[in-house]
C-alpha cells in the first residue's frame, strides 16, 4: 500500500511517515501543494493524508485538481482543531474523512485501513481464500489457522494481489503500490516475490496466476 502525506510541519510530517512505514506502508512526503500535486498526477495512491494549511499551493485546491482529473483515491484531510469552515469545504470538495490536529495516530491508521477497504468495493478487514485467511487489520496471513511466515514484502505484495482479486494486476502497478519514491527496486523482484508467496501459500490453495504480458491474478475464492 502506498500512501501520500502532505504536511508541511517537518516534525508531525516526519512522525507519520515513519509510523506508516513502521506499519509496512510505502510513503512518500511531501512539504508543500505544488509538489503534492504533481506527485499526485504521476502516482496511483492507496491513500492520502492531506494537510489543508499548506505552502504553495494549498490542501483544498490541490484535492480540487485530484478530483477533477477524476482520481477517486480516498482522502483523509487534518484540519486544525475548531476550523468546520474547512472541514465543509473538503468534505465537499470530495475528501473522504477528516481528521483535527492534534489526533491519535492509532485513530488515523484505523481510518486510513478503513477507508483503504471501502475503496476496494468494501473489502473486509478479514478475506478468505481457499484454506487462507488473510487479516488486513493485523497484516497476518493464516492456513488453517496458523500464521504463515511471510516478509514484509510478500504481505505487500498478497494484499495488493487480493485487494484485487479476479482481476489482472501488471508488474508496474504492484511495484507502484509496494515503493515509495525513489526506492530502487528491480521489476524482476516482482517475479521473486511471487514465486515465493506461490511457495508459502500452496497449502491453502491459493492461485495466482500469470497472464502472459500482462500481470498476476489471485483467483477469487468460489462462492459457498
Ligand atoms: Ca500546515
């Protein structure tokens, strides 16, 4: 999961982008609108934290150029303490929740897995596949009820997979969705990655499939 915050104090910036990468999201930080905005048109998002006192460019115009190039990313706007001017006007400009400073990071992370789950057609916090169970809520995935011992990458990658599951997922959107910016990582490491959840998962017949040319998919579990 790959997760914008735009926050132009450096301390509260730098407190979340560690405790989100502590959480094994791929974050990228940006300290001012223009620049959001910018990492914003180039860059398919999980999510958005967004500051709406911002340098620059600030927080409600750059929502309003998201929206307008009709990205549907889900949004959680900080707004200060008293200001409903703001909260109204971002929740109108299509923000998706809001949060006053100073807020509870556990809060916001429950939000942000929240929201996450709503915009992948109300995902469950639990999924089952086949004798799999995954725990989106604790990154944990079970075969009949034992936790199998996954890195942080494999996660990354089986949530990407299952959050879209049934549906063809490229090597460029997974390893969009799985680094932050900057972060070097091979287009072939893709390939390890699944090779290896195929190994740790194939007691709890679990498919992922490789379309030719195009990307992997997690086949859906059957309806019971
Ligand atoms: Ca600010």
């Amino acid at each position: 999961m790959r997760i914008l915050v735009v926050e132009d104090d450096p301390i509260l910036g730098d407190g979340l982008s560690r405790s989100l990468e502590n959480s094994s999201y791929a974050v990228d930080w940006a300290r001012d609108g223009t620049k959001a905005d910018q990492l914003l048109s180039q860059t398919d998002y999980d999510a958005i934290i967004l500051d709406l006192g911002l340098p620059k460019l600030d927080g409600l115009e750059v929502l309003r150029r998201l929206r307008q190039r009709n990205a549907r990313t889900p949004v959680i706007i900080l707004t200060a303490r008293d200001d409903v001017e703001d909260r109204v006007a971002g929740l109108d400009l299509g923000a998706d929740d809001y949060l006053a400073k100073p807020f509870n990071l556990t809060e916001l992370e429950a939000r942000l897995r929240a929201l996450i789950r709503r915009s992948h057609d109300g995902a469950k916090g639990m999924m089952e596949f086949g004798k799999l169970r995954y725990d989106m809520n604790g990154q944990r995935v079970y075969i009949a009820d034992e936790p199998v011992d996954l890195s942080a990458r494999e996660i990354g990658v089986f949530q990407i997979l299952a959050l879209r599951a049934g549906r063809v997922v490229s090597k460029e959107q997974l390893l969009d969705h799985l680094c932050s910016y900057g972060e070097e990582v091979f287009p072939n490491a893709v390939e390890v990655y699944v090779h290896r959840l195929r190994k740790k998962l194939e007691s709890g017949q679990v498919t992922i499939r490789t379309i030719r040319g195009l990307g992997y998919l997690l086949e859906k579990p059957h309806e019971r």
